[in-house]
C-alpha cells in the first residue's frame, strides 16, 4: 500500500495494554476507497468498520513494521495498537505467517520467516478480547534465527539479511487484517558488511529499482536504475512543507553529533536555506544496541533517531519539515561552504565535482509510483578525501517528500498521452515539431516525434552514448517512412549498448492499448546472427519485451516474443516466415492489459489482416506492473545487427492505439456532463443529461466560451460541457471531490471516461500548461489514476481524451466514479457504461 506523506499522522502516546480508547490517535479507517492512502497520512489504521491497527512508522510507510540490527542483535521491540471503535467487544486472534508479499521476493526463503518475530505480551493463535472503546498495545520483536553473512552471488549482497512475515489480525465479524513485517539484519557493523541501498529499499516494501545489488554502486555520472539527477528541486504543493524523513544511516563512527543535513537555496535565486538535524555521536547516544559506543552513536541503523537540542529525538513532522522559497539542493554538511561534496548539484562539490547522492522515486508493492516522494542516498566527501570513498550510497538515506525536480520534464508522476491520441500515431508523412518540439532528430534535423532512447550502459549526464541521428532518416515523401541503420549494440541479457533504440512515452496505468509498427520488405537483410527490428515496452534496457523480426536458422526469418526480467531474458514465443524475399511488409503488435498485468504479441503478414498470436503471455506481477503500466509507460522501435553485418530497417508506421472491446455491448448509461438536457450525436447516439446522477449538489454546471472546435472527436458539444468546480471555488482541497453514482446491476461493466481541458489554456481562459489542474480518478473505490492532467493526456486544452476502463466489477447496483482534486479542481465531460461483453 502506497501512502500519501504529505498528510502524516498524528503523534500520540502509547496506551497501557488495555485502557479507554486514547483519543490522540487522528488515524482514518483504511479505504478501498484510497488504496495507496493519498488522502491523507492519517492512513495508520488499515480497514474495518471497529478495528483500528495503528502501526509505529506510518508517516513513512503504512501498514508495516520496519525493524533493523546488526550481527543477529536482538533490539527493542515495536508497539502496535489495536483500536476497538465500535460499540461491542471484539473478539482478537494475533497468527504469524509468511510475507504476503512473494510475488516481489529476490529470494522466496527470506519471505519465510515468521520464526524472526515475536509477540511479547499476548498470546499467538489464542483469542483475547477487546472491549468496546478499548485499545491495546502489542509488542512485536525481531529476534533473527539465521546468521547474515555477505552473499557469494549477486543475488543480494547480504545473505539471510532480509527477512519478511505477516501478522494477521483475526477479529469477529471484521475482515482479516495483515500488518506487513519486516527486519534487516546486517552481516556486522562498517566496511562491507553494511546492507546495500537495494536492500534497505526493499525492507519498506518499495519496489524502486536501484539498478544494482552491489554495496558499491559507484560514483560514475550515469543514472542507475530508476534513479532521477536534478541539481536543483523546489516544493511539488507550495501550500506544504517538504520533509526529509531519516531511514538509515550507515556511516564512520563519531564521539560527537555527526552526518548534519541542510537545504540550500540556488545560487543565485535570494532564497532562504537552512540547516535541518543531525545524528547523536556516542557521547549523545542512548547507549542502547543501535545507539551507543559499539555502533557510533545513532548509526549503522535503521530508521535512526535524529538530534534535536542536543537530546536524541525521535523523527516527527515538526523536526524532519523545512519550507523553501526558492529551487533548493539538499547539503549533506553543517555549514553552507564546504570542501565536503555534500551537494545535490555535483557542480557545487568542488574540487572532484563528485556525484554523492542518488535520488530515486518510491514506488510501492505493486510499482505505482508515490508522487513527488523519493528515496534521496548520499555519499559525501571527495575522492582525495581519507579515508577514500566508496560510493556506497548508504552513509545517509532519506525518505524525501514533496518534492519535484526543478526541471518538470523530469518528474515521472507527469503522464503522457493516452492510447489512441492522434500524437501517438506516427506514419512519418510529417515532422514532428508541432507535436513534441524537443523530439529527437534524424541525420538531416527533421524532428521524428520519438522523445527519447532507451539509455544503455554508456550513456551520462552529458553525453547520450544510445542516440546517433547519423543512423536514422526520417523519409516525409509519400505516405513517409523512418529508417533506422542498425548496430552491433543489443539491449540483450547484460549487453546494454543498445543504440537508437527509439522510443516515447504513454499513460499506460487505465487502458488497453495496442503497440505496433509495419516493417517494409523485403526482408532477406535480415538472415545472420542476431539481426532483428521490431518493437517494444518497459522501463529500461534491463526490463523490457519485444516482438522482433529476427534472423534465424540457415538465414530463414522468425518471429521472436520475448521478456527480459532484471537482465535476465527469455523467449516467450515463436513462428517462422516464408518468404522473407519476397515479403513486401510485416505488422508486429504488443497488446497490453494494465488491468490483468498481461502483455502478449502478435503479428500480420503483407496485405493479410488477420493478426497471428504468438504462442505465450507475459504475466507481469508485483512491482513489475506499476513499471510498465506507469504514467510514462515507454514503448518504441528496436532494432540491432549483434553478431552481423549491419542493415538498414525501414519503418511505415508506430502506433500506440486504444485496444477496446470491439464485441457488441449492451448499452447501459450515456451521460453528458455538466447538461441539463440531452444531446443526440451524427451516430444517433442519445446523450442524456447528468441530472441526479452527481454530488456534492453544488457542483457546478459549467462550458467553454461559445462553440470552440474540440480536437480528436466528431461530438464537439458532449466534451464542451463539464463538471467541476464545486461551490464559489473556495472550498479547501481535501472536500474537491467531485462524485458520479450511476445505476446499473451486479456484474461486471466497461467504462469510458471523457475529458477535456476547456479553462486552462483556452482562448480567453485561465494561463495553459501542464499542472495547472490535477485529480485522481477513483472507479467502485479503486484508484486508477493518480495525479491525472487532461492537459498532458490530451497534449493541450480543447483535445478530447477517451479513457476506456474494461471489466469494473460492481457488487451493490451502484458504479461509483470519484474525481479528487489535488490541484484546482477534477473536471469530466462525460461517461459512457456498457454491459461486459
């Protein structure tokens, strides 16, 4: 469960083991609702009509218990509190098992360790009671039964250091609730026995790829995994402060306060910067295991305490939350000059202008992305500094939020296009300028509408090794074509030198799309090694499936489906094509599911239109499904002569369409937005007025000024219409929700969302631009799009965007649609239901 940390939870004393409910607990109820708790970070209660389960670290991530020690230490044990809300006594069982969280282990036998925990004062499997208006306290330990040790694979770079287990909480007449556990035990204190940045990642349930499992991830100026550089970050909602919560702390060992923290305003920019916490030395430590001579203070740990006023404090929000003015870096020093290279903009860690911190987005268990949350690793000093670094990026590690790279086009929570946008459709008849103006570029500067390459292992900050115009023409006579001059380069297993491996991003978290390209004949270029074209999804050259054209055996021509996993790749299906020579043109297609995590392949032969499936699926789980099916999901053309002499491969089209059901559906609700009255269409399609069917009852009816043309659409005056401020405008935030109850039996239907941005950006409106109006969209309490702009799904205001959303199971006769404003307000033009066919 991802959670929303801008909103964390009030700080509260601990109950005694049974006492009268203490009121200072301002947990909400968790909510299918608000799956990933973005409404609020209240969300320390998990579920349940009288059960409340308050765990002890939910400002940083909810529903679980994160426990750290070294060498097997067995530490101070945990609290979590069990809330009896209702009226009647409840009936509680406590059971330990396996992690629920298997589908994301490295190693499944470290997700196998309900022997690691204990309960310390109550009894495991035997009920007890809760009496009504009750709470009561549990005391969970981590007390490892495996010794760590560093790992001979590279696996992992401890082994047995991770270990996972659940706690079930059995209640009568509530729902099973599961609180995730979690320990990290270290092999020993210092040096390479410290865990890496991937594994303390993991041990929050994050599912952020770090891009190695190494200790020492190295100081190189090249993005490593999912990892972002922006020297500069400024407060992603200015009405909040930013916080920078401590996670761990890995560093040397000191008598006095050590590992200081401070914002720095931009040179230049007259803001203000300022100095955050620091870490107890051992003459300030609690002298207790984690805390004392032995470790150096608070260090080598997880989730340290921080010093505040000279007493070892833990974390709140008050002491972790700084408010800049201005774009900011994060200075792992004491004072603002320093020889410490403690910047987050290398240019400033003079004199190696070293590059010491890594910053990466959180992404939870299921991979969504937690926007504008990041994990922010340093490693400070210079590389003529003693002792000499090591850039194991462990020495600090913080849970940095809302924040956004100063540069916008940085942050990932900023969607891309829908599938079935006309900007996604690229037939190469045109340049691309108008659509993507910092696109790339072909060998004579026509702008080719792909935004970027897929990054290989030689590329930097400055200089982009997997993109070279001089191998690719952008042909506009005609009907158009790209070609695109292979190289030896590959994206294959551990090769990561694929050049020109040409691609673009989409919204792929809602909707089933298609991903295709038509490959121009003949095709007797591609007979030897590993020669191949074709197309492909996922996040980076280590992740990713295509469906190629590629040489085969005794120079015939295949069809290859195949997935690479973590640099791991395997085949997933196959067919062989006669002819190659005389084969005039060859579609290969990716059809994707974000709903059910699939992905399976296809492909056309000549003028045939019947599509081929190729034997297999891909069943994409766990984190692995939020990385492909993300806000800027990223798809684009593959091509590689590895093992061969270079060919050049001709491009028709690349496509990234809609893939709707064209099955025949029953029609169940047409609703035009924002309309007192109904609206038939040119297709004789009745559209009728919203009346009834929205709350609050002050929402507000509202249009575009006169009949401006709406792009991408033949039914102009059901996208004029919308809904979506609410009142006089005034209200706070948290009460922006704007809902839609439509009537329709038990059963599964299909859905299709239609917006447009008629204020922001349209003539004689409000300033346009991406992240000037921005809501999740929340369908039968599941949300489905987080942080969801029209202007970047539609590529502007007045751009019709249809999002369909197939297979909605309602269960109480209601389809309940929520639109929650995080800025501005949600708006909607209108709805469509049908039947699942």
């Amino acid at each position: 469960m991802a959670t929303d940390l801008l909103n964390p939870s009030t700080n509260s004393t601990t109950s005694p083991n049974t006492s009268n409910l203490n009121t200072g607990y301002t947990s909400l109820q968790a909510s299918t609702a608000d799956p990933y708790g973005f409404s609020s970070m209240n969300q320390s209660a998990i579920g349940g009509s009288s059960l409340q389960v308050l765990t002890p670290d939910a400002n940083i991530v909810s529903n679980r218990i994160v426990f750290g020690t070294v060498a097997g230490e067995v530490r101070s044990p945990k609290t979590l509190t069990l809330n009896n809300t209702g009226s009647t006594p409840l009936t509680i069982a406590l059971n330990l098992g396996d992690s629920q969280e298997k589908s994301n282990a490295v190693r499944l036998a470290d997700h196998q360790r309900a022997a690691d925990f204990q309960i310390l004062d109550a009894p495991t499997g035997q009920p007890f009671t809760l009496g009504a208006n009750q709470s009561r306290t549990i005391q969970v330990q981590f007390a490892p039964q495996r010794a760590a040790r560093l790992s001979t694979t590279p696996t992992t770079h401890t082994f047995n250091g991770e270990n996972y287990a659940s706690l079930t909480i059995n209640a009568n007449g509530q729902p099973a609730k599961t609180v995730n556990l979690a320990g990290l035990n270290a092999a020993n204190y210092e040096a390479n026995r410290e865990p890496s940045l991937a594994e303390i990642t993991r041990i929050f349930g994050w599912t952020t790829n770090i891009g190695t499992e190494s200790l020492v991830i190295g100081g190189q100026k090249q993005l490593i995994g999912d990892e972002v550089y922006s020297p500069y970050w400024v407060r992603a909602d200015n009405s909040k402060p930013v916080q920078l919560w401590p996670l761990a702390v890995f560093s040397g060992p000191t008598d006095g306060p050590h590992d200081p923290i401070r914002f720095q305003a931009k040179p230049g920019s007259g803001g203000q910067s300022g100095f955050i916490y620091q870490h107890a030395g051992r003459l300030q430590a609690d002298n207790v295991l984690g805390s004392n001579d032995i470790s150096g203070g608070e260090n080598q740990k997880i989730l340290p305490k921080i010093l505040v006023g000279g007493v070892n404090t833990t974390p709140t929000l008050g002491n972790v939350s700084f408010t800049p003015n201005s774009p900011f870096a994060l200075n792992r020093s004491l004072f603002a000059p320093t020889s410490e290279g403690a910047w987050t903009d290398y240019t400033q860690n003079l004199p190696d202008q070293t590059h010491n911190w890594r910053i990466y987005p959180v992404r939870d268990a299921q991979g969504t992305l937690i926007p504008h949350t990041w994990i922010a690793a340093a490693d400070p000093g210079n590389d003529n500094s003693a002792p000499p670094k090591n850039y194991d990026y462990n020495d600090d590690i913080y849970l940095f939020v809302n924040a956004k790279p100063e540069n916008s086009a940085l942050d990932p929570s900023v969607g891309g296009r829908f599938p079935g946008s006309p900007d996604l459709q690229f037939y190469f008849g045109k340049t691309y300028e108008n659509v993507f103006p910092n696109s790339l570029k072909d060998q004579n500067g026509k702008n080719i509408g792909f935004t970027s390459t897929q990054l290989n292992k030689n590329d930097t900050f400055t200089s982009i090794a997997s993109y070279n115009p001089n191998l690719i023409n952008l042909d506009t006579t005609g009907s158009g074509t790209l070609k695109i001059t292979t190289t030896g380069g590959s994206n294959g297993s551990k090769d990561n030198t694929l050049v020109n491996g040409l691609q673009t991003i989409f919204d792929g978290r809602a909707s089933k799309s298609v991903i295709s390209s038509k490959l121009l004949g003949p095709f007797n270029n591609i007979k030897a090694g590993f020669q191949q074209a074709g197309v492909m999804l996922g996040p980076d050259q280590d992740n990713y499936i295509k469906v190629v054209a590629i040489a085969g055996n005794n120079g015939q021509l295949g069809i290859q489906f195949y997935q690479e996993n973590k640099g791991v790749g395997k085949t997933i299906g196959t067919a062989a094509i006669a002819n190659p020579g005389s084969l005039q043109s060859l579609e290969l297609k990716l059809f994707t599911d974000p709903q059910a995590g699939t992905v399976r392949a296809g492909y056309s032969v000549g003028n045939n239109n019947n599509i081929v499936l190729l034997p297999g699926v891909v069943s994409l789980k766990g984190g692995q499904i939020g990385r492909y099916f993300a806000a800027q999901s990223k798809a684009g053309l593959i091509t590689s002569n590895k093992g061969a002499a270079p060919f050049t491969a001709t491009f028709d089209n690349f496509l990234i369409s809609a893939n709707e059901t064209t099955a025949q559906r029953q029609v169940l609700h047409r609703v035009n937005v924002g309309s007192s009255s109904s609206y038939t269409s040119p297709s004789g399609f009745v559209w009728s007025a919203d009346t009834g069917l929205f709350s609050p009852s002050n929402a507000v009816p509202e249009s575009t000024l006169g009949t401006p043309n709406i792009q991408n659409t033949n039914i102009d005056p059901v996208y004029r219409s919308y809904r979506a401020k609410i009142g006089n405008g005034s209200i706070p935030m948290s009460s922006r929700v704007l809902s839609f109850a439509l009537p329709v039996q038990p059963g599964k239907v299909d859905l299709r969302l239609h917006f447009s941005e008629n204020y922001w950006g349209a003539p004689n409106r409000g300033p346009g631009g991406i992240g000037k109006r921005v809501f999740d969209v929340i369908v039968e309490n599941k949300t489905l799009l987080h942080n969801f702009d029209i202007t970047a799904a539609a590529g502007g205001a007045l751009k019709a965007v249809k999002v369909p959303i197939e297979g909605v199971q309602v269960n109480d006769g209601q389809l309940n649609i929520q639109l929650k404003a995080d800025v501005d307000f949600g708006a909607l033009s209108a709805i469509e239901v049908f039947r699942s066919a």
